[in-house]
C-alpha cells in the first residue's frame, strides 16, 4: 500500500471521538484502501489488539441480501467486551437501512466507526435523522497530481514534472492504473470498466432505468463539454436535433444520478458583483479526467478542459467551495472559498498572443480584492508576476503548498 496521508492523517485526527466517520467518492478511489491504512495505523501506532478491529465488506456475495437486522446482530456479536471495538464497515449502501444500525452501535456501544459507500445514498436524508452531529463525512478523490507522482516513482523513474502533467492528465488517477506500468490501452479497459460498474450497479440497477441508451446519450454529451457551461434544455435540445426526444425533468433527473454516483461534480456560477450563487448555465467536471478518454476515445484538442478539471478537482481537494466567477460578460474560471481564504484562477493551455493574455489577466484585474489570483498556464512562459497577478505552471500550481 502506498500512503495517502492527505486523507489518512486527516482522518485519524478524529480517532476516539464519537463521531461516526463517512468516507464516500467516486468507486475504486482508494476508499477500501485508505480503511486498511487506517487499521495499520491503529495496530502499529496505537497498539491496538487485532480482536478489537473488526472489518467487514458489505458489496461481498456473502452478505448479498443481508438485512439490516442481520448486519445489526453480526455485528453486535463481534464487539469486544470491556474494550472499545474498532467498526470498519465498507460499502455500506448495499444495506438498506444501514444509518440505523449504525447510530444504534454508535449510540449503545464503546465503538468508534468508520463507513464507506460509493454513492450519495451515503449522504442522504436518512442520515441527517439518525446522525445528526454525530458525523463528519470525508469525500475521496482520485489521486492527485503529487500522489500520481509517488505512485509512479515506485515502479520506475520520472520524467520531468511538466511532462509529467501530460500523462497524469491522459491516463487519469485512478489508484489501481498506477501501481505498476500499464499502457495507455490497458489504462481504459479498466477505468471503462469502473465507468461501466457504476453506471450499472450505481444507477441503472438502483433506479431502474429502463432506457439505458437515453442515459448514456446525456453522459456523452456531458463528457463531451467538460468545462462548457450548459443546462439540462442544451443536452434536450441536441438530443431532438440527433432525433432522440428527452424533456428536461429526464435530463435533470439522470444528471442528478450521475453526480450522486459521484461521476460527475456540478460547479455552479458566482456573479462576484451581486454576491450571489446563479441557477443558470452550471459547468460539470468529471470524477477523473480518464474517464472521458475511456469512454470518448483521448483527443488532443479536450486537453485544455482536461486541464480546467484538473484544477477543479485540485482545489475541491484542499477544502475549497468552487464556483464559476462571472464579472459583468466576463468569465473566472474559478473562484475557490474555504473558511475566510479565497482566490481566484483562470487556466489555459498556452498564451499565444497579446490579445489572449490582455483577456486572460485584465478579467482578474477587475476584481477589487486583495485575495490571490492566478494564471495557470502549460508553457515555457508560465512564471512571474503581472499587476499582483501570480503566473505558474499548471504543473507547479498542483505541486504547490501556498494556497
């Protein structure tokens, strides 16, 4: 197992506390993986006997059908008597019911859990009931450009950072793709596969979608305008055009889907002059840039949307609320919050004549703040400083510890 502290260490920060603690994310991120670092650590650091980590994986043929009066007596049946039991239950949505047996343990036992799940049924109302304030959910990722790099340096030696960037955005961060050396090819016969699992068991299965085509019509559009704003009318009126009728409820509906099987991450638009969060013309970022390449086909001219999403998913990482910036017609690329920090960021591939870089950074220029701004860009020229204007790398801004 390679170490994933950005989130391990996070996490044990609330070891021992009541709090029931959720990890959920995309399928194959690292959740399971990122539970057994957990274990180790409790075993090695904290010198926790082994009868007192109790793990189970709830997606396993052997609990196929299990109700949650089942799961509640097996797992009553395992606590350690005088000592504190340790409960890492691994996708847990497989369970109908499962929030109540869970504030039951955590309610009438000296456990401390830890629960994963690859959907937001894991962040659904039915918590907000039975455990209020009583958790704290952490959202995983696919490894992040700095995790990519350590990764990869297991199994051989670097390239350049920079050029390393053109790979990470190509083959994606799916954990399992970088454990040893694929090539690109092999790549996206896995990640289609999770593609495929997900739409199958995560949506089709669990909503009972019937017209399976129409969904994966409005996933390929979606997919196909990373870093576009569009509504739920664009994706219907294109889909008459191709002759495919779809009304804009279906659309919403199956939009709402793909981000609750964390496919997809909406990014909404911020009027930095009204302070205000607008309803219209919402951008969609994926949960990994592969995923578009396995299921599309990699195509050189998406690469400076790749890079948008890559950025996205970076600052989402770090703790930041993300949102689409609008100034009068102009556009921010990002606009990132978190507690009483902010800083904007505009990203491009390359600056390839003064009119573009005159655009780039005068929409920048006209916010009256103090907070940071950035120009991220992917060539030779990306350093330096313009007006207070921070220019840097794409590859140096994911590498970054200042913001």
């Amino acid at each position: 197992m390679i170490y994933r502290p950005l989130y391990v260490d996070k996490i044990m920060a609330y070891t021992d506390t009541p709090f029931v603690k959720i990890l959920t994310g995309v399928r194959r991120c690292g959740k399971s993986t990122i539970l057994k670092m957990i274990m180790e650590k409790l075993r090695e650091e904290r010198n926790i006997s082994e009868n007192q980590i109790v793990s189970y994986r709830f997606d396993s043929m052997e609990y196929d059908n299990m109700t949650a009066k089942e799961m509640y007596t097996e797992l009553k049946g395992r606590l350690c008597q005088g000592k504190k039991t340790y409960l890492f239950l691994d996708e847990m949505q497989e369970i109908k019911g499962w929030e109540k047996v869970v504030n039951t343990l955590a309610s009438d036992y000296d456990v401390d859990l830890y629960v994963t799940g690859s959907n937001s049924r894991m962040m659904s109302s039915e918590i907000s009931t039975y455990l209020t304030g009583r958790y704290i959910a952490f959202h995983i990722y696919t490894l992040s450009f700095a995790e990519y790099l350590t990764f990869k340096s297991q199994y051989t030696s670097l390239e350049n950072r920079k050029e390393e960037l053109a790979n990470y955005i190509r083959l994606g961060g799916f954990p399992a793709i970088h454990l040893q050396a694929y090539d690109q090819e092999e790549v996206y016969t896995i990640v289609r596969d999770i593609y495929h699992s997900t739409i199958f068991s995560d949506i089709v299965k669990r909503s009972q979608i019937r017209k399976i085509d129409q969904l994966e019509r409005v996933v390929k559009y979606t997919f196909n305008n990373v870093g576009n704003t569009f509504s739920a009318k664009s994706i219907s009126d294109y889909l008459k055009a191709e002759r495919r009728s779809l009304d804009n409820e279906t659309v919403y509906s199956y939009l709402d889907k793909l981000q609750k099987a964390y496919l997809l991450h909406r990014c909404s638009r911020y009027d930095l002059q009204g302070k205000e969060i607008l309803k219209t013309q919402e951008k969609f970022y994926l949960a990994d840039t592969s995923l578009r390449y396995s299921v599309l086909g990699y195509q050189s001219d998406t690469v400076a949307a790749a890079l948008e999403n890559v950025v996205y998913l970076e600052l989402c990482r770090r703790g930041y609320r993300v949102y689409i910036g609008k100034i009068g017609d102009a556009e921010i690329d990002f606009v990132a919050e978190r507690r009483n920090e902010k800083l904007y960021v505009q990203v491009t591939q390359q600056i390839s004549s003064e009119k573009t870089e005159k655009r780039e950074y005068e929409r920048l220029l006209e916010i009256r703040d103090n907070y940071p701004k950035y120009v991220l860009r992917t060539d030779e020229f990306a350093s330096g400083n313009y007006k207070g204007i921070k220019t840097m790398h794409v590859a140096d801004f994911l590498l970054s510890e200042d913001f």
